[in-house]
C-alpha cells in the first residue's frame, strides 16, 4: 500500500484565504496538541502574509508566535512559505539579510522551508536554498504555476531541474489561482516524476473548482505529497478538506496515517471560533470558474476585497478583476502570487478607482519594469513601461547582486527599539509599521484591531435612512420628501410624499428588506451627511492645478520635500501606502511647494489638498 503524505494548511493558508489571515495565535494554541497527533508529513503555521498581518493588524510578535507554535506542535514538522530573495516583505533583500532569516526562522522553530519567486526566476532562490541547507533543514523548491502564452510544460519542467540541480530536497508544485486541469495536472507531475529524482509536492487551491480532481490525478500521475486544509476553513479560495481528501485516497488503496476520528473535534473547534472574524469573511471566497480568466489566487482575493472595502470601492471589485488580467499582460505575464499578485492587484486597482489607466503608477510596479524584482516572463508593454521608468537602466544581472550588506546597517537604524535580531528582521521587513509595532511592544500599549461582536453590530440603534433626497431618472431630477406614513403593521402601508412640492400618497408593499447599518462614527441624533464628516476638515479641496492629491486612502510614508523646495513636474513628492503597496506620487507641475498640509503617518483621503505647488 503506497504511502501518501499530507500537509494541513489550516495554520496558515487556510485563513489567510478566508478571513485574510486574521485567525490569531491565541486561537491557535489550543488545538494544537490535537493537530500535532495526527501524523501529518508537516502543518504549515509560519511564512506567507501571517509576518505582515501579525504586525500591522495583530499586533502579535511573529517570532513569538513560531516560538509559541513550535512549543505546541513538538512532533510534528512546522513548514514555512518563504518567498525567496523577498523573504515575507514585498522587496528583494541583501544576501545576509536572507541567511540571517532563514537562521533566525531555522532557530525558532521551521523545519521545512517552502521557497519561490514570484517570476519563477530561478536566481531569486538560490541564497535562500544554500541558508537553508546550510542549516540543516529541509528546501523545498517551487514552481509557481500559471498559463500564459510563455508558459508550457515544457517551461515548468525545465524549472523543476534547476531546482534539483540546486540541492533542494523537494519539487512543489504551487498552483495558487487554481488554474490546473487534470489533464494538465497529469501531464505535468508525470513529466516531473521523469525528468527529475525529486519527491513531488503538490499544492492546489479549490476556487476554480478542480482542486479535487487535481490532487488525486497527481497522486496517481506520481506525486507522495499533497496539501490539504482542515474542513473548517477548506474549499472556496482555500483547499481541498483534508477529511474528504484522506477518505477519497484510503478508498482508493492509498495509506495516509491520518486517524479521520481524531479530526471532529479540531473542525469543531475551528467552525466555532472562525465565527469571531465575522467582520474579515471575504465575498469572495466561493467556487469561482473566473480565475480561470483573472487569475487571482485564493491567498489574494479575500485580502484584496478588505482592502477595497477599507477604500470605500467594494463595489469595484469585479471592475478590478477584469482589469486585472490587462495589468498582467502589460508586465509580462508574471504568475500572480506575492509580491506579484499585490503588485498587479493595487496597480489594477489604482486603474479602476482613478478612471484612467496608469494615472499614477506604483513604486513597486516602476522597481519591477527596473528588473529590480527580476526577469519577466513574457514581452513587457513598452508604452508602459517607458511611462513607468523613462529612461532610466534596467538590472539584466540578479537583482540582489546589487545590494550591498544592510543587516549591520538595520540594526543601527532600529537600534532604539529593536531589542533582538528578530527585531532587526521585523523591522527589515517593514520598516514603518514595524516601528510603530516595536515601540509599542516596549511601551507594553500594543492593541489589536477590534473585534466585533455580530449580534451586538446588527442590533445598534440609530440607523439612518434618507427622508429627504433628490433622484435623478433617465437625466431628470426629482425633489422627493418623505412628509409621513401610516402604521408599519399594514400589509399596503401608506406613504405621503412630496415630489417637486406637489403632495401625493403612495401605497408601499413590503416583499424584501435590507438592513440599514449605522454610519461609521456616527454619534448624533441626526443622520446629517455634513455631522458625519470630520476627518481632515482642515485639509481644502483642490482649487488649482497645483494642488497634490491622491487617488486612493492611504498613509503618508514619506514627504520628500519641504516648503520652498522648487520642483519639477513629474518629480516623486509624497510616498503614500495604500492595500499594502507603496505608491509614489508626483508633482503634478513645476514650480514651489508653497504648502504642505500632512506630516507622516497621517491618513488621507482623496479629494483633499496635500500639498500645494505654485508656479
């Protein structure tokens, strides 16, 4: 009987795809001792989005969850995603900075360190395979799959031998948009079986609807290790359930070593508590036969629909995912997993929100035409990228052989706050809300973003709905005020309203009702739109061609001018984060900063002066 291993993904994978990886260390601590019993070939708990999340939502120290994980889970193997010469952060490192990770996450706790890059660029792995092996613990080299016009089986299979050839210990298959079909899934593990002496790993999100399929026709095609996630945050954006996948194999002939009587009580565990994120279940997270067209892998898209309800523009996403496949061919075809997924996501948001394609184009997608994240797939779009980077040289060698040592240098930087080199790599990482993070960690005022209690939400008081308005139909406008209605018991109820000032009643019948959620921040006993908005009151709106906007809510990382500094048109001013990336925006004419109405750290607004550039 033929030994198929599996990998559980609940601890990090899992919720990362369905509740933006939000599921907190202290949640995870008492199922732990359960998961570590069940003779998985590893658990996936560390690497990925959850360093960022730990630090900008959860105000957890990443480091002491792993220390805390590794604690908890003592028989089992802890696997980490680790994304090469990018690490966990959204830009390449300098070498040592890449072994002092793998060290420190080697130290702490990983056993089995999943490494890619995002272009498949096959120089963007290579440090982190030698720290890896160099500490003696198990490299797993990835191929990111994707279909594009440059990519074929043939293409794949030539990745899978560098990455032998650089001493890995296993071959993964990285299907994060779940774009295989089993025909392809078949022809591709197969060839690899044959063309390499790697054992096969194969990780293959649900949304498309084929992961099922796909993970059994790799099993049969060759493949000894298979991933998983746990039925209470499986399927959708996520993976096959690790109950159905065990069931399916052991019918099959296969050995798992996986006790499915053991499992219950961890999914009932983890159902109950998945509750409490409510606020962070993404919409978007069911079966989905789009991503075979957009792409969008399931780590991506609920993180990407909280970013656009936190910019107001949810109601943008499907604008957003048809714009996505546009940006990805303008770049190249990269295959969209970090950095690249947020890369062409904020940029195709940025696209959408603005209404003009490449109005303001993000640092990351200008460092990416640089080659500074390395070599694109396919032919770049040459109008863009000239309006991206202009003239300016791009890197043909590997993109970290330009960087010179900067851990000494990180280290003096946070030397205030950073007690350890964990904290030196957080702040690597992320150096702006890592500073925030680290100095609150050593004032003891760190406080997690609240969660919010589901019943309580839906039952607040004060909610408003319009008494008063104008509607405009087919181009006219209408004056409508609600001046009364009858008892809200009647089957037909009675309202008197006044169009254009002329008074009439109108019988309303009930068929579906909404609810009327109360306005954010909403303290008063009127529902006044003007008593509702009192952020940046003192910032004016633009009233001239000199007044610096941005396109999209953010905060300010950077001002890169004073007042009385002169400018040109087109030169970098303010460097905004917004959905995680870093945007760049740029004097919108040339002349004198006569006025700057932010300091950094401060969140803004579109519409709103920031700064003003007089001739």
């Amino acid at each position: 009987m033929k030994k198929i291993n599996i990998t559980e993904l609940v601890l990090r994978d899992g919720h990362q795809c369905h509740i933006a990886t939000r599921l907190r260390t202290e949640d995870m601590i008492p199922i732990c001792s359960k998961l570590d019993n069940l003779n998985f070939w590893s658990i996936e708990a560390w690497g990925g989005a959850t360093f960022d999340a730990c630090v900008r939502y959860l105000k957890e120290d990443p480091w002491e969850r792993l220390i805390r994980l590794r604690k908890a889970l003592p028989n089992s193997k802890i696997q980490m995603l680790l994304r090469g010469q990018n690490l966990l952060g959204y830009r390449h490192y300098s070498d040592d900075v890449v072994e002092m990770f793998v060290k420190k996450s080697a130290d702490n706790g990983v056993d089995i360190f999943r490494i890619f890059d995002a272009l498949n660029d096959i120089r963007n792995i290579e440090v982190s395979i030698k720290a890896v092996k160099k500490y003696k613990k198990h490299a797993e080299g990835t191929i990111c799959y994707t279909t594009s016009p440059v990519h074929n089986i043939e293409y794949f299979v030539a990745l899978g031998k560098k990455i032998e050839e650089l001493g890995c210990d296993s071959i993964a298959i990285k299907d994060m948009a779940g774009l295989l079909t089993p025909q392809d899934t078949k022809d591709l593990v197969s060839s690899l079986v044959k063309n390499t002496n790697l054992p096969i790993h194969m990780h293959c999100h649900a949304t498309s609807g084929l992961a099922s399929i796909n993970l059994i026709t790799a099993v049969e095609s060759g493949a000894t290790i298979i991933d998983t996630c746990n039925s209470s945050y499986s399927e959708g954006a996520s993976h096959p359930s690790t109950e159905s996948i065990v069931v399916a194999l052991e019918g099959m002939g296969y050995k798992t070593g996986i006790d499915l009587s053991k499992i219950d009580e961890i999914t009932d565990y983890l159902k109950e508590n998945r509750k409490k994120y409510w606020q962070f279940e993404s919409e978007f997270t069911g079966l989905d036969p789009k991503v075979l067209i957009n792409q969008v892998p399931g780590g991506m898209i609920s993180n990407l629909s909280n970013q656009l309800r936190d910019q107001g523009a949810i109601d943008k996403m499907n604008d957003v995912l048809k714009e996505i496949p546009t940006v990805r061919k303008d770049l190249g075809y990269p295959p969209l997993v970090t950095p690249t997924s947020q890369i062409v996501g904020t940029q195709a948001a940025l696209n959408v929100i603005t209404g003009e394609r490449y109005k303001t184009i993000t640092s990351e997608v200008k460092n990416y035409f640089l080659g500074q994240y390395g070599m694109a797939p396919g032919k770049l779009n040459a109008n863009i990228k000239k309006k991206a980077i202009g003239d300016e040289k791009e890197i043909t060698s590997r993109p970290a052989e330009k960087l010179k040592p900067e851990f000494n240098n990180l280290k003096v930087k946070s030397e205030s706050f950073a007690s350890t080199e964990e904290d030196i790599l957080t702040y690597a990482m992320f150096p702006d809300i890592a500073t925030t993070f680290l100095q609150e960690r050593n004032a003891g005022t760190l406080e997690p973003e609240i969660l919010l209690n589901k019943n309580a939400e839906m039952s607040k008081g004060d909610h408003f709905a319009p008494s008063e308005f104008n509607i405009t139909l087919h181009g006219e406008t209408y004056h409508i005020n609600l001046t009364g209605s009858g008892d809200p018991s009647e089957h037909e109820r009675p309202f008197y309203v006044s169009v254009d000032g002329i008074s009439e009643e109108v019988l309303v019948e009930t068929l579906d009702e909404v609810l009327v959620n109360k306005p954010s921040g909403t303290e008063n006993s009127k529902g006044n739109k003007e008593n509702r908005n009192t952020k940046n009151e003192t910032r004016i709106k633009p009233n001239h061609d000199g007044c610096i906007t941005t396109a999209m809510p953010g905060k300010i990382i950077d001002i890169k001018v004073n007042i009385g500094d002169n400018v040109s048109a087109g030169d970098s001013i303010i460097v905004i984060e917004a959905m995680k990336m870093e945007n760049e925006i740029q004097a919108s004419k040339s002349g004198t900063v006569v006025a700057i109405n932010i300091k950094k750290g401060d969140e803004v607004s579109p519409n709103e002066t920031l700064l003003e550039i007089q001739s």
